[in-house]
C-alpha cells in the first residue's frame, strides 16, 4: 500500500524537476536566468496547461 502512494507523490516531482533540467540551461543560455526557467517549468508542467496531470494537490 505504501508503494502505491509513495507512486503518486514521486512520480509528478520527477517530471517538474525534469522539466526544469531542460528549462533552467535553455533560459540560462538566452540571458533569461535560471529563475525564469524554474518558473516556466512550472507552469508548463501545471495540469491547466499541458494537462500531464489531473490533480493539481500532488503538485
């Protein structure tokens, strides 16, 4: 039963932080800063945008 929450919570982390591994070096190297790429790769990863994920809580 753990394995399946432990699922539910790791699995959404995994793809923000890879979004922000191509976002950060992408907007670094446009002169943008690292800031904004974290930003930006939060709000393509939120549910109302892309729609990888239903459930806005997990995120």
């Amino acid at each position: 039963m753990a394995e399946a929450s432990l699922g539910r919570t790791i699995g959404p982390a995994i793809v923000l932080m890879g979004a922000a591994v191509v976002a950060v070096p992408l907007f670094r190297r446009l002169g943008l800063g690292s800031v904004l790429g974290y930003f930006a790769a939060g709000v393509l990863v939120d549910p109302s945008v892309l729609g990888l994920f239903t459930d806005a809580l997990f995120l």
